[in-house]
C-alpha cells in the first residue's frame, strides 16, 4: 500500500470515528428528550381539564416507548455492533414515527410539540448525506400534514394549525439544507485539520530522528534555562552519567554559566569554548558552544555543542591522507632514481679492488635496500585495492606462507612453529592476509632469539571467536610505546621504516578484522604477541 492510500485510510477512520461520536451524542439528546416528555404528562395534571383533546394516557404509553427505545439506541450506538448506515436510519425512522404519534396524542399542545421534529431532522443533516436527510425531512413534514389535517378534518384544529404545520415544514426543510451545508464544511475542515496534523507529526518524527543521530550535540534551553530538549550527542558531550537521575547535571550548568557571560554576537557568530570535566575513567571534553541565529532571550535557545577534540582528531586524520597521498607520490618518483643509482654503484663495485672503497659500496647498497623497503611500504599502502574477503584453510594456507618466507630469508626454519588449534577457516581477502603474516613474523624474528621456537604463529580459539596469534620470546615492547605502536613512521629500530605494523593495521580493518598487541605477562605464561581476530564468517542464507 502507497502512503497516500495509507493517508487516506487514517483520513476515513478519522471521519468515521467522528460520526460514531456524535451519533452516540444524538442517542444521548433522544434519551433526555423521552424523559421529559415523560415527565410532561404528570407536570399538566392540574391542567388536563382545560386542555380538549389531550389523550394523556396514550401520550405516556409513546413517551415511555420512545423513552425506551431512546435507552436502547443508546447501547448500540458503538462501532462494531451495527452499520452505521442501518443504525441511523433505524433511529430516524423510530424518531419521525414516535413524534407522529406524540402530536396525534397533543391535542391543543401539538404547535408546540412540533418543534421537537427539529432534533432528528438535525441529526439526519449532521449524519447523512443531503438527500437522505431531505428524504426525512419530507418524511417529517408529510407526518406532520397528515396529523394536522386529520384534525382539522374532525374540527379539532383550525385553518391557522394548517399553515402552521406548512411553515413548519418548510421550515425543517431548510434547516436540514443549512445544517447539512454547515456539517459538510466541517467535516471537510476535519479532515484537512487532521491531514495537517499527520504532516506536521509526520515531520516532527524525521526532525527528531535525524537530530538524535548528529554527530554535533542540539541543547535546547528555555528562557529560564530549562533544559527544553536535547540529542544523544549533546548527552554524551555533557557528561551523562548511567547512575545520574538528571542526565549532563554538571555539563548542562557548566554551559549556562557559559552562555550567560558570553557575548550574545560572540556566542552566535564563531561561539565559546568550554570544557567539562570526566569522572572516573572519563577524561574532559572541550566544547565549542554556538547559538543558533533567529532567537533572543524571549525565545528558547537552541545551542549546537562540537566536540573539539573530535574536529582535531578529523584534521589530524584528513592531514595523514593528504602526507599519504603525497609521500606516495614523492615516492614513486624517488624509485627511479634510486634503482639508478643501485645499477650504477652495482657496476662501480665490480671494478674496486682497494677494501676501503668496497666498504663504502656496499654502504651505498645496503642504504638503497633499505630505501627501497620504504618506498615498496609507502607505496603499499596508497596503492591497497578493495578487499575481498574469502574462507581460507587455516592450516595449508600458514603453513604455505611460513615455508615461503623461510626459503626467501634464509632464516632458520627451526625458529619459527605454527601451531593449528582451531578447525575454523578464516575470513580474509588472502593477498592482504599473506603481506599481515609476513610483516608481524618478520616484527617477531627482528625481536625474538636465536633458539629454537622462538616464533610461533598459531590460529586457535579465544573466548567465542578465533584468532590469528604471532608471539615471539623477545621482550616486548616498551610501556611508553605501546600507544604508537600502529602510527606511520613509528619505529623503535634504526633500520625500521615504521610502516609494517601500519599497514598491518590498515590491511585488517579494510577486513573488518580487528589486531591489537599482548605485552609479556598479561595473563600467566603469556609471551609477547600480536593478535589478529577476523570478521564472523557470514552464514549462507
């Protein structure tokens, strides 16, 4: 179903409770009506005598009928019981038939009595349509002829009750025109009321969804300085506690005292920083608060909060890719010139004999590898494809990448042992899992000793989901540099680039795999080591 037949849909149930509702009014005013008509007769007991023609027993018999049947509608008149189409004609049609009787039985009080067909018939225009109420309107009309002229046939009435009931009748029919008119427009009015009320809560939920889910935190404050309302981010920002019972207690006083000594142009141009102090594993924030423009201190304040250290953070990691990008250029033109100079000093050394100036040949080569493996990592880096995860046999695949790495290095293969714990595969792109493998077991031979399992690279299980474990005997890295451990550049060795574990890093979370490092003596018997946990392979549907 579209959404506008879905509002049109609320729309008619609207309408339709609406009717039920004053139909249900309608059946209350018949109730009230009945009973005084019952209560009439008693009350003109002392003047029965002068009033020829007035049959009071037949009278009270149709009063306590309709007074009965008045109760009656009054219980059906609720949605789900009978059609509201049925329901209202039974009820106009027991209305015209007991008034009818009500004024055969009046006597000399049937002028009088006349005017009582003015509630049904405003009940036919407020509930039907203009024809139908037309239809008893004429009903009620032609009743009323009948009755009066059955009396004036038998002397009972005279000309002017004829004329009366003709003006009466012409009367009801145009009060059933301007009512029908007049619930028509109303009902209209209804309906666009109620269309407009859905688009403005229609709107108001997108508002408040999307400002609930801005990085930026939205304070609105009345002009007491009441906190009005207020997104998620803002709570946050201010300091939220989960054992608080008033959410940003401390923020929120901390940004009044703000706002009131700050400078109102100030406040709404570049705003005012402010910083709220953490709690207990919590350190401070430091915000910048900016009134939006449109308001006074009549009006609510509506004060947009971003978190400073957020904004750095962004630049620091927007001016990061941009030295990428740019240290991958520079790169890429220093390759070439640098292969050059390794083919020329290459050729240069096969012509020394003197060992001083071999020495310093093999300085000049031992330098260009090592700027090499910079611009290879720098270059790996910028040129990383998308990934494209895949399940990958843990055991074949390690061992195969281990026995390569040995046979490239020349490294002792008794140093490193690989160890296969788990009999899940691994969700990885295999390209990028091999270039992880290869830089943390290469980390892990630079530190480790020289005997024999000093390098174990093991695929097991940790807690609910596996991972992919490189120790080493060494002795771990440094408490102080633990926390720059996967920046750019960071090395702790004088032949490092400090690309490796960064790139690692990098490779893992285009994975959506996650690595972090194990000191020595986290738990008993721990050795140091870095741990890579892959994404949940996904379940086929």
């Amino acid at each position: 179903m579209s959404v506008s037949a879905e509002r049109r849909g609320a729309l008619q149930d609207t309408g339709l409770a609406a009717r039920w509702r004053a139909l249900r009014y309608f059946s209350m005013a018949r109730v009230v009506v009945a009973a005084l008509l019952l209560a009439y007769v008693p009350a003109l007991h002392g003047m029965r005598a002068g009033l020829s023609g007035f049959d009071g027993p037949r009278f009270m018999v149709v009063a306590g009928a309709y007074l009965a049947v008045a109760a009656l509608f009054v219980v059906l008149s609720r949605p789900g019981r009978l059609p509201l189409q049925r329901l209202v004609d039974w009820q106009l049609a027991a209305d015209v038939l007991a008034l009818t009787m009500l004024l055969d039985a009046g006597g000399p009080l049937r002028a009088g009595l006349a005017m009582l067909l003015l509630l049904p018939n405003a009940g036919a225009a407020i509930l039907l349509d203009a024809r139908r109420a037309l239809f008893f309107a004429s009903m009620s009309t032609f009743a009323l002829l009948v009755v009066t002229g059955w009396h004036w046939s038998r002397g009972d009435a005279d000309d002017a009750s004829m004329a009366q009931a003709g003006m009466m009748g012409a009367a009801l029919m145009a009060c059933v025109l301007l009512l029908n008119w007049l619930a028509t427009r109303l009902d209209r009015q209804e309906r666009l009321a109620a269309q407009r009320g859905e688009d403005v809560r229609n709107q108001l939920a997108v508002t408040q969804a999307v400002i609930s889910e801005l990085p930026d935190g939205v304070v609105v404050l009345g002009v007491t300085g009441g906190v009005r309302a207020i997104n998620r981010s803002a709570r946050e920002m201010l300091g939220r506690r989960a054992a608080a019972t008033d959410d940003a207690t401390t923020g929120i006083a901390l940004l009044r005292q703000a706002l009131a000594t700050a400078a109102p142009g100030v406040l709404s141009a570049q705003g005012i920083e402010l910083t709220v102090p953490g709690g207990v594993g919590v350190t401070a924030r430091r915000l910048r608060a900016r009134r939006l423009p449109g308001s006074d201190e009549h009006t609510d304040a509506v004060i947009v909060l971003e978190d400073l250290g957020r904004l750095e953070q962004r630049a620091q990691e927007l001016k990061l890719a941009s030295m990428g990008r740019m240290s991958a250029s520079i790169a890429h033109e220093i390759r070439n010139p640098l292969a050059a100079i390794r083919h020329a000093n290459g050729l240069l050394a096969e012509e020394i004999e003197e060992p001083r100036t071999r020495r310093l040949s093999a300085i000049v080569e031992d330098n260009c590898l090592r700027l090499d493996r910079i611009i290879e990592d720098v270059l790996s880096i910028s040129r990383r494809g998308a990934a494209e995860p895949q399940r990958i046999d843990a055991s074949r695949f390690l061992r195969e990448v281990l026995d390569e790495l040995i046979a490239q290095s020349g490294v002792d293969a008794g140093r490193i042992v690989c160890r296969i714990e788990c009999e899940q595969p691994i969700w990885f792109d295999a390209g990028h899992l091999r270039q992880v493998l290869l830089n943390l077991v290469g980390n892990a031979l630079r530190h480790a000793g020289p005997q024999a399992g000093s390098v174990c690279v093991s695929w097991l299980q940790q807690g609910d989901r596996p991972a992919l474990e490189v120790s080493d005997t060494g002795a771990g890295v440094a408490p102080e540099s633990r926390a720059h451990l996967f920046e750019p550049f960071f090395t702790t060795q004088a032949k490092g680039t400090g690309l490796g574990l960064h790139l690692a890093r990098e490779l893992c979370s285009a994975n959506g795999a996650t690595i972090r490092y194990r000191p020595p003596g986290e738990s008993p018997g721990a050795s140091s080591a870095f741990i890579v946990e892959p994404a949940a392979i996904p379940t086929a549907p």
